[in-house]
RNA sequence: GUGGUUGUAGCUCAGUUGGUUAGAGCGCCUGAUUGUGGUUCAGGAGGUCGUCGGUUCGAGACCGAUCUUCCACCCCA
C-alpha cells in the first residue's frame, strides 16, 4: 500500500465505460461540427513559450504549465539573476515551451503559419485536451478537453447566428434540454466603461461586473469602487441592475445608457441583428439570453462573448464558451483577420449529463455475444463460426480459456453481454450451436444462420 | 497563489475520554452445482488505518509536515 502509485492532482484515469461515454460525447459534437462545415485540425499539446505568455492575463500566465528545458538548463542561469531569485525572470531561461492552455491562441498561431495554404473563410474544429495549472475543484481538472469550432477570415455576423444554432444543435443531439445560451457583446461592455468614465479600467469593470449574480449588487459596486472607478460613474450605472426583461425590452434600456457612445450603439446593433435571426430561425432545446454581466475571457473578444449554462438545478459551471476576436492573429503578427468561434467544455458536459442520467444505455454496448470455450476442438469450431458473425458485422469474442462454465457465464454477465454461444460435443456432432439469452435466460439449439438472424 | 476540508479492506462507511488480535455491508475467491450465469446457503482471502516524523508506557484517534479529495476566493471549460 505504502508504495501504491498514483496520478497527479486534477487528473484522471478513464475506465471502459467512461472512455465508452466520453467518445459518445465527442462523436456527437464532432457530428455536428462536420455538418455545419468545420474542418478538423490538430495542434501540439506544447507550444513555444512566447506564443502563449500574455495571451492569457497574469492570472492566465500563473497557470500555464511550463516545461523545463532538457539538458543542464541551470548553467545559462547568470549567478546575478540566481541571486535575485524573481521567478518569473528566471522562467523564461529555463523553461521554453509550455502546454497549451486552451484551442484558440495555439489555432491563432495556425492561421498565421499557414496562411497561404489555408482557404479563407476557413472554419476549423479541433478537440484535445488542454492544461491549466489550477486547483482542482468539481468540474475543474487541470487536464481537460476542449471542443472548439471557430470561423475566421469573416466579419459575417451570420456567423455567430450558426454558432449559436450549432450550440443549440450539440446539447439537442446529447439530449441535453433546457440549456441558456448567453450572450454579451465586447463593444457594449465598453461602452458603458466609457460612458461612465472608466474606459481605461475595462477589465476590472467588467471582472466584477461579472459577479453581479453571484455577489450581488452592493459588493459589485463596492468592487468598482476599490478598483477606482467613480462614485458618479457608479450611479450612472443604477439601470444596469435592475435590467430586466426578455432581449427586447433589455436592449431597449441600453440603448438609453449607451447612447452616447458610438462603440456601444454598434455593440447593439449586432446583438438585435443575432438575436431577430435567431428569432426567425428558432432553436430546438436551447434558449438565447443577453446577459449584459457576461465578461468572460476578455482578453481578446472584440465583440460577440458567448457563455452556455446547463440547464437549471444543476450546479455546474459554464459547459462552454466563445465569442468574436477581431485582433487574434493580430499578436502574431497578421492584420485584419477577424474571427468568432465557440468551445464545448467536454468534461463538464459529461458530468452534467451523468448528473441527469443523459447517456444512452447502449452506449455501455461492447460485445454482442460471446462463445464458450469448453476446449481446442470446441474453440476452433467456435472461431470459424466466430468469423462469419464478425464479417456480419457482430461483436464476437470467444473466452479464452476453457475455464469453468460457472466462471464463464459469470464473466458474460458482468459485462452485460446479452448472447451467449454454448459448443460442446453434442453440438459438433449436429453442426449446431446453443444460444442463450443472458436476459431471459431462454436458451435453444440452433443453425447458424437461424443464429444470425436471432443476432440481428 | 490564499483560506478551509477529507483520507480506515476493491467500494460505501463504523471505530467511545488514546488501551489486547481494527469491524460491518456490498464486492471478490472456493464449495454445495465436473454442460449453464443472475437467487440461496456454507466457508475463505484481503488493511504497516494516505505518507513521513513527533508526543506517549501505549496512537487509527493527539501534534507537525507532506500528498490527495472536496469547498470558498482568484480565475475559468
């Protein structure tokens, strides 16, 4: 026990029946991915240092995992900077790659390398996992997959409309009902920074206006203030708790706040245009909600900020998340290059449809049937017959030892095979195989075609 | 990174103010039943009590460190 091994903190083993879940997961969002048009890619689970350092945010660089360069990597530390012992300083000559942190500043870092192969409008998925190095807590690993379709090289807003069809078509297909697409616009948020004066502290506006729901009121205030935004510009923000209403009636009130700011009209503007075409168009099990405290991720949308919540009474955070970034390619280098996509937090996504007892039984299937083994001569004829069934397309396995009955009939039953196969002499003897219903216990001598056929 | 919390058999958990050989249920193995599983009955295996150190005549229990779990911050899928 002493020396039992162990994996580190915020990961995780998957067994047979959650890999089975977890790609019933994926095939579903990669389904759906494929028939709004995206194309898969794949990137490096580790990247240069400097392409993902300060993309993130201090708080982002923090949790990024760096990997130490190989070799005696202390040796080109200068005994100075050793003495100083500044972290970060020293960070940056030892360690030169980092894993990646999420999917789009590495996709990003894509488009720009690839530029001239790529065919734009270029719309990409990709699902791997990503790292961060925090403390794990439910629905927070430091391992996880991130299922991301973006679109770039279009300023289209048709295409936040499909991006939020597409959400809506995901959690439809996982039978996922009741989930709240939310939706916030960049321009909109600094708008009313710059409305009530706070153009220059956005960030920290918006960081604490996002905890509206969860604070309350009077801390969100008390945080503006801490944070050095105006007692004024605080009042001017009154309208802004008390919003309420369904999108209309919402972006009737903001246009009041913002209207004398060009940059929030415009964050309107493409909000009502998302929002009247998917009210033309509809949605099957989601709904599309503005949320004007939604701020997450902002260190690089421009417009559109997507958020989904699962459906209510499940306590879980975001299940996914997105949102329009103008400048993205811009970091590295490439101008004029917007682009808008959405992510698909896998794990959570699991969690809440374990929660809700969402997966399909079949997705526990392996085997259809399974042969008893009662010896050489019995195996061979059962691994001829064992042939045809898998050419027809039947998961077939036979038990490899001719173990006891008992054992064997155990081990059908533990993994929920629902045939079993008896060959014995008598059998042999008739051409004949003995198939047993494992459910009802039903049992009878039969050709194998009438085998095949009681299969299918 | 800050504050708190958890750890006893494969699993879920008991274990009194520190006191012999640490228990239960479920699961597992064997047999009743050498070609018939799920039910029943009988028997059996399995724990250096997360790890390391300390206090004590004596530690699963008390103290410290560390790892892990979960939670609240921070931030986020």
């Amino acid at each position: 026990m002493a020396q039992k091994p162990s994996i580190p903190k915020g990961t995780r083993d998957f067994n047979p029946e959650q890999v089975a879940k977890r790609n019933y997961i994926f095939s579903t969002i990669q389904n759906q991915f494929e028939k709004f048009g995206f194309q898969p890619i794949e990137t490096p689970s580790f990247e240069n240092s400097e392409t993902l350092m300060g993309k993130y945010g201090d708080e982002g660089d923090r949790l990024i995992f760096k990997i130490l360069n190989s070799g005696d990597y202390l040796s080109k530390v200068e005994n100075s900077l050793f003495k100083e012992k500044d972290s970060n300083k020293i960070t940056q000559i030892i360690s030169e790659k980092a894993l990646r942190y999420d999917l789009t500043v590495p996709f990003a870092r894509y488009v720009v390398q690839h530029q001239n192969e790529i065919e734009f409008p270029f719309k990409r998925y990709q699902m791997q996992p990503v790292w961060r190095a925090d403390r794990p807590q439910k629905g927070r690993f430091r391992e996880f997959y991130q299922c991301d379709a973006d679109v770039v090289g279009s300023t289209s807003l048709w295409q936040e409309v499909e991006l939020v069809q597409l959400y809506d078509a995901v959690f439809t297909a996982l039978g996922l009902n009741g989930t709240t697409i939310k939706i916030n616009n960049r321009k909109i948020l600094s708008g009313i920074a710059e409305v009530i004066g706070a153009s220059d502290k956005l960030i920290d506006f918006t960081v604490a206006l996002d905890k509206l729901d969860k604070i309350g009121e009077e801390k969100v205030k008390q945080e503006m203030l801490d944070k050095g935004i105006s007692q004024s510009g605080i009042e001017r923000l009154q309208p802004l708790f008390t919003l309420s209403g369904d999108f209309g009636s919402q972006i009737k009130e903001l246009k009041a706040i913002l209207n004398a700011s060009e940059d929030g009209k415009k964050g309107i503007e493409e909000l009502e245009f998302i929002d009247n075409a998917i009210s033309e168009l509809g949605l099957q099990t989601a709904r599309l909600q503005l949320d004007v405290t939604l701020a997450r991720g902002l260190n690089y949308y421009t417009g559109a900020i997507f958020e989904v919540a699962a459906p209510e009474g499940v306590n879980m955070g975001s299940i996914g998340g997105g949102g329009r970034y103008d400048d993205l390619t811009g970091i590295f280098g490439m101008k004029d290059m917007s682009g808008v996509g959405i992510s698909f937090g896998l794990d959570r996504i699991y969690l809440v449809l374990e929660e809700l007892d969402l997966f399909p039984v079949t997705v526990n299937k392996n085997i259809d049937v399974l042969f008893i083994n009662f010896g050489d001569k019995e195996a061979l004829y059962s691994l001829k017959a064992i042939k045809i069934l898998r050419d027809k397309g039947f998961n077939t396995e036979l038990y490899p030892d001719a173990a006891k009955m008992k054992k064997q009939m155990n081990h059908a039953n533990k993994r929920n095979i629902p045939f079993v196969v008896l060959v014995g002499e008598q059998e042999m003897s008739k051409d004949a195989f003995t198939l047993k219903n494992m459910i009802s216990g039903e049992q009878s001598e039969v050709t194998l075609d009438t085998l095949i056929s009681t299969l299918t």
